[in-house]
C-alpha cells in the first residue's frame, strides 16, 4: 500500500477586502501571520500598502518614530482624493488631528484634551452612561425584539460623546444623523460621507464661536470638552479655530464608531458563545465585576471594533519584520491578526472572558494609543451588564450567516444584529424625559 500525496499548504495569499473576507478575516489572517507577515497589498482605494499581521511586530510598529501620521510623507493627492484618512477631511480644514501629526505638535494637542479623559471625569459620567442605557433599552425593551447596532449600540456612544463635548440636547439628533451617515461607509450615497463631514465642520465651527462668546470667567465643575479647548486656546496654549474644531471632529468620529463597534461585536461574540454569556450573567447576577472587566477586555481582542489601525507613513527606509519598507510608503498594523497571534496569546481563536494574560492592541500601543479608551470601556461594560441583567434570555433572531458586516478599511462592525427577548416593562419615567 503506498502512500496517498498529501495535499500542499496554500501558496499565493488569500484574497482580502471581500464580502466573504469581511465576515470571517481570522484564517486569512492566520495564513499572513504564518506566510507573510508584513505583506505589500494593493487596497480597493488603489493604494499600495504594507499590512503587517504579527503581534511582536506590530507593537514595534505602532511605537516606531520613523512612521509618520501626517499624509505629507505619503502621496498628498491621494489623501486628498479619500484613499487614505477620512474622507472629506481636507476640504472641510478638519486635517490637525491626532491622527494626522506627529509630536510635537501631537503632544501639545493631547495635552489640551486628556483631562477630560481622566479616571476622576469618566468616574464622574458613570451615572449619564448608565441613564442612557437603560432610556435606549427602555425604547425597545417592550417589543420583545430590536435591531442592537441601530436601536442601542449606535446612539449610546454618539449621544454620550455629544454630552462630554457639549454639544447642546436639541442638536444632537443632527449629529447622530451626520454619524449615520459616516458608519455606513459603502452603504450611503456616493460623496455621502464628505457631506457630512463639511455639515458637521460648519456645525462646529459656529459652535465654537457661540461657546467663546458665551464663556465664563472661570470654569466651572465638569466643564464640557469644547468649552475647555476654548479656554485653553484663550489662555496661551495656542490653539487655532480649525485645530479645535478637527479636535471636537476626531473625538466624535473616533470616539463613536470604535464603541458602536465594541458593543455590537461583543454582544455578537457573547450571544453565539453561550457558555461565556452564562458565566459572565451569573458572575453579574452574584454582583461582581471582575469578569465583566476582564470580559471586555477579551472581547476587544476576541473581535475588537478596530480592525486596522489608523494610517502611518515611512519618513525614511527601514526594516520590519524583514521586509525593506521604502520612504513614503504606507504601513496597516492589523490589530485584528496580531490580537490573535498564537506566539504571544494562548489559544488565540477560543473566547475565555477570564483570561489574564491578555495586553492585547486593540486601542493601540505607543503615543497614538486611543486617548478615548477610558470611556469605551465603561459605555462597554455599562451597555453589555445592563443588557444581559435586564434581558436575560437575549438571543440572536437571525443565522450568524445571514449578518453582514460593514465593508469598510479601519472599522469592524456588523450593520444589523436583531435579537429577540421575552418583552419586558420599560422603567416607569417622566413623560417628558428624553435623552
């Protein structure tokens, strides 16, 4: 009897960026990781980029000085076309934010706006979260069904970060349209984004005026986010108006869409892992916290809502992972694939909300580390107890095949993901309450 040939691993890379890729990437990744770890890719935008996919090699990267934010060091044409950034990010002058400097200017910036990210400020927007939560779940709570991303995962964050940059109640509809708008990506009307984003820089740049107008002598306790950057500007530190207002702009669009995204995945992660989602209810049910911490933390590795970092650019050549990175080209760290890097997380592919060992990227590593951590984690940890402890049997009311997920570069996220639940009474509030 002889032997039968045994068939050969795969030896061209997998196909990226498509429908079926979106759904799954975890074992294209896996083949990067294995095959070709700092990989040269042509994206759909056109652009040529390096995506590098191992977890060693991607926190040198995130942390290496010789890799610029600013698109000057790439091809300014492109950037202004929307192949790279964000859309319609130039032409609304929205350009001088943490994502696009470096230091030093990058360090005076965030200076300016960390106090508001301080463990005492988001301790102190504990009770807000908490608020809009449980009037978000109470607007569907007795249907007995809902869609999670467009009925609570979508306006949690958006109308939390309104609140912290003080944006007035009356208009934070608008801005949850604009945000609408900008989460679609491939799914709205062409240019749809940019649109919004030049309403959202005019919407801002009267706001800041109105504000300065308006400002006290002396701030006064919990001062929102915008206000501060004013008083700052006023006060030496040198901030222009299109700074502030690219400020307020990067805070909102990367402060939302990464929790959209955290609740939606991590909800989607607990609903299809059963026996995770049970212990994490009864650890709450028991009323401690630990799991749910470490829990979070395992869903941002597990499935995180950034599945790329932000871009960076070469200021000069250099080596990774023992590929010749020429000046100017742009490098993806993928979170996504180092997060599952079996060289440094054991068992990377199984969910285990009480894994210990787990310094995973998902929020970055280095100076660009995402300034807004803090409070996804608490509107993450809010929004998962409260669902799973006010609609306990929560159950998915479609086949995990049938989700589609949104089929844009740096986000992951689903675009709908209805649950069912045996209904329930809403808590009885002021008919006059609202968000």
């Amino acid at each position: 009897m002889t032997d039968q040939p045994q068939p050969s691993p795969a030896t061209t890379a997998p196909d990226l960026f498509t429908w079926e890729f979106a759904s799954n990437p975890y074992p294209a990744y896996a083949w990067l990781r294995e095959h070709s770890p700092v990989h040269k890719r042509r994206l759909p935008s056109g652009v040529e980029a390096w995506l590098v996919t191992r977890y060693a090699d991607a926190k040198q990267t995130l942390a290496d000085n010789r890799l610029s934010k600013n698109p000057a060091h790439h091809d300014e044409p492109a950037h202004a076309k929307g192949k790279t950034g964000i859309p319609g990010e130039r032409k609304a002058e929205l350009m001088t934010h943490l994502l696009n400097i470096d230091p030093p200017d990058h360090t005076r910036l965030r200076r300016l706006v960390s106090k508001a990210f301080t463990p005492r400020r988001v301790a102190e927007f504990v009770p807000r979260v908490q608020e809009l939560t449980d009037t978000l779940i109470d607007g569907f709570a007795a249907k007995g069904s809902a869609d999670l991303i467009h009925e609570f995962a979508f306006p949690l964050p958006i109308y939390a970060i309104c609140d912290l940059l003080g944006v007035p109640r009356e208009d934070q509809d608008d801005f949850r349209d604009w945000a609408g708008m900008m989460i679609r990506h491939q799914g709205g009307p062409r240019g749809g984004v940019a649109r919004s984003v030049k309403k959202m820089r005019g919407y801002l740049a009267d706001l800041i005026h109105r504000k300065r107008e308006a400002l006290p002598a002396e701030p006064a306790p919990g001062e929102d986010l915008i206000s501060g950057l004013i008083r700052a500007s006023d006060h030496g530190e040198h901030l222009t108006e299109n700074e502030a207002a690219a400020m307020a702009f990067i805070l909102l669009f990367a402060g939302f869409e990464t929790t959209v995204n955290l609740i939606g995945n991590g909800t989607y992660a607990l609903l299809t892992h059963p026996g995770q989602r049970a212990r994490l209810q009864a650890s709450l049910a028991a009323g401690e916290s630990g799991l749910l911490e470490t829990g979070v933390e395992e869903l941002l590795r597990y499935d995180g809502p950034v599945e790329l970092a932000t871009w960076r650019f070469a200021t000069q050549s250099l080596t990774l992972g023992g590929q010749r990175i020429e000046a100017g080209d742009p490098v993806l760290v993928v979170l996504a694939a180092a997060d599952r890097d079996p060289e440094r997380f054991a068992d990377p592919d199984v969910l285990d909300l009480s894994r210990r060992d787990n310094q995973h990227l998902g929020y970055g590593h280095g100076i660009h580390y995402c300034l807004g951590a803090p409070l996804a984690r608490l509107e993450g940890q809010t929004a998962l107890a409260t669902l799973l402890t006010r609609l306990p049997d929560l159950r998915l009311a479609a086949d995990p095949a049938e989700l589609r997920w949104r089929g844009g570069l740096i986000m992951r996220g689903l675009r709908t993901l209805p649950v069912e639940f045996a209904p329930a009474a809403a808590a009885e509030r002021d008919e006059t309450s609202d968000l």
